[in-house]
C-alpha cells in the first residue's frame, strides 16, 4: 500500500484549486474503474487524489437542445447509454457506450473519465519486468516484436504501438464532438478530435490537456445523420471485453440509395479514437451497396502497418466497417 492524500472537494472550484495544490502526478477519482485498477497494479502511484464523483457542476444529461447535445462529464455511462433521445436518434453514441465493459461497471464509470482511460496493453500493465515507454520513457517498447495480437494497426511509432481502448470516444470522433475544459486559467473547449495524440516519440503524453485541468462537459452538434447510424464492434467474447475491431459509422442517403453525408471512424486498431476521412470520400456521392462498403473498409485501413501477430485484424477492420456501413444504411432508410 502506497500512501496517498485524498481530497473531496464540494464545488468545482474547490476541485479546481485542490487540483493545482497537490501539484503533477495527483490523479482525479470519478468512477474510479480504471484509476484502482492501475493503482493496484502499481502503474498509477499518485501522492494525491481528487475525488470528484459529487461536484453537481459535472452532472446532468441534455438531448432536447435545439442545437447540440450534452453530457456532464459525471454522468453515468449506463445513463447516458439508457437515454431514449440518444437511443432513438443517436444509436452509435448509445451503442457505444452499451457494448462497453460490465453492466457493473457501466453504472459506476463516467463519460468524462471514459475519455480518459488508458491502454490495456499487458506490456504497460505489466510492471517494471517489461520496457514500457508510456509507463518509463525511454525504457523502450516490449509489444513491439513481442505478443502484439491487439495491438495498434494505425498510429503507431518506434515507440509505441498500444491501442487506445475506449469505445464513447470513437462514436464521439465520427460526431464531431467537443470537450470542455477548466483549470486554474479558467474554462476552454477543445474538439475531441484535438484531445488524444498519437504516440510519436512521447507515449507518456496521451492527451493534450494540462495536468491541472478537469473535463467538465462533452458537446455533440444535433445532426440528422445520428439515425442512420451503428457502433459495431467484433471482439473475442460477447460482452466485457475490448475490441478487436469497431467502427462507428452515420450516413444520410439520398435518391437511389446515394450516400450525401458519410462519418466513420474506428476503435480497437490505433492509438487514438481514428476518423476515417479518405473512407467518408469514398462514399459521398456514391451508391451505398456492399462494394462501395467494402471499398471504404479499404481506403479505412490503407494506412495499417501489421506487427506480428497482428495482420488478421486488418481484414477484420476492413469487414467491420463494411458491416457498419450496411446497418448504417437499413437503419437511415427507415
């Protein structure tokens, strides 16, 4: 057992100001499914946590905005999964979030910390028997020639190739999402394409906001392509367990079944949440039918570089997003 300080702020502020006092390395406590689990692990030793699960400034779901969706980042992943506005006009963003983890942990995990959450690659939960560059920098990559059966096909660099394993940030990317954000230089908003980096020679720096600074709120542009929209997700077993592949994907179709409007992004084979936008130009314009699908599967993995072990899943991305691509299709001509 390692020692740490722990704080419960009563307010944002509060939270804000305890943040920037306990200084680099303190960790915040929201749903706590990933932070224990690392803590336990000896990965994540932080000399202070933060505990925000009862700030009433991070709550609340909003889906009857004329403009926008929004979601506290408190707020809860079963319910936000269980909202029947999303369900009904945003299936991606529902399915998304339903297709991840246990229900248990659906009803203690939050969106913001969703965000957030850190590869599950074993080399980096491993401990110090294996390099790790995320986890010591400069210590060197154990995935790379090692046992790398899930790990990342795009993104990755000679320093790292560890996917990054969420499932609500992939949807998020295809739907043009945004984050807000505060610390102690006050409030931003950056979009969420804008927040996960890949790699480089830097894996220890997974996103772009500051140490001190604290997701507040995710925001989602109201569009008409939420409907005919899916997250599919191929992985090993049913239920908990990350992907092997995912996609998410919204089209709106025009006459004859041409596609005027076209997201996609995939989860399970980069380092960051990946749009897809050589595949979005590979569909407008044209007739959405199993060819053109596959051909957007295509120009998806164009860039993939297999390790090892790897290779199969490029197929399976390829067929993943194909079949995203037709449920996508029945469900905006419905």
């Amino acid at each position: 057992m390692r020692p740490f300080a722990y704080t419960a702020p009563a307010t944002l502020d509060d939270a804000v100001r305890a943040l920037a006092e306990s200084g680099p390395g303190t960790r915040l406590l929201a749903g706590g499914t990933t932070l224990y689990d690392l803590m336990k692990l000896d990965v994540e030793t932080p000399p202070a946590v933060v505990d925000i699960r009862a700030l009433p400034e991070l709550a609340g779901i909003d889906t009857a905005g004329p403009s926008e969706l929004s979601f506290g980042a408190g707020a809860l992943m079963a319910d936000v999964a269980a909202d029947p506005v999303l369900r009904r006009d945003y299936p991606a963003l529902a399915e998304s979030l339903a297709k991840a983890a246990s229900q248990q942990l659906r009803n203690m995990a939050t969106v913001g910390g969703n965000l957030l959450q850190r590869t599950r690659c074993a080399y980096f939960r491993g401990g110090a028997a294996f390099p790790c560059n995320k986890r010591r920098p400069g210590s060197g990559c154990a995935a790379i020639g090692g046992l790398d059966r899930g790990h990342a096909l795009l993104g990755g660099s000679d320093a790292c190739i560890a996917t990054y394993p969420g499932d609500w940030a992939v949807a998020l990317i295809a739907f043009d999402a945004a984050v807000d954000v505060t610390g102690p230089h006050g409030p931003r908003t950056l979009p969420l394409a804008g927040l996960h980096v890949e790699p480089g020679d830097r894996p220890d720096q997974e996103h772009t906001l500051a140490w001190d600074e604290i997701i507040t709120r995710i925001r989602v542009p109201v569009t008409a392509a939420g409907r005919g929209s899916t997250y599919h997700k191929v992985r090993d077993r049913e239920s908990y367990a990350f992907a092997l592949a995912s996609a998410a994907v919204a089209v709106t179709l025009g006459e004859g079944g041409t596609v005027r409007e076209c997201r996609v992004a995939v989860g399970g084979v980069a380092t960051r949440p990946w749009r897809c936008h050589d595949a979005e130009r590979e569909l407008v314009g044209a007739v959405l039918d199993r060819r053109s699908a596959r051909r957007a599967g295509e120009s998806a993995f164009a860039g993939a570089r297999p390790g090892t072990h790897n290779a199969f899943r490029i197929e399976l991305g390829i067929r993943t997003v194909a079949e995203a691509l037709r449920i996508a299709g029945e469900r905006a001509v419905q």
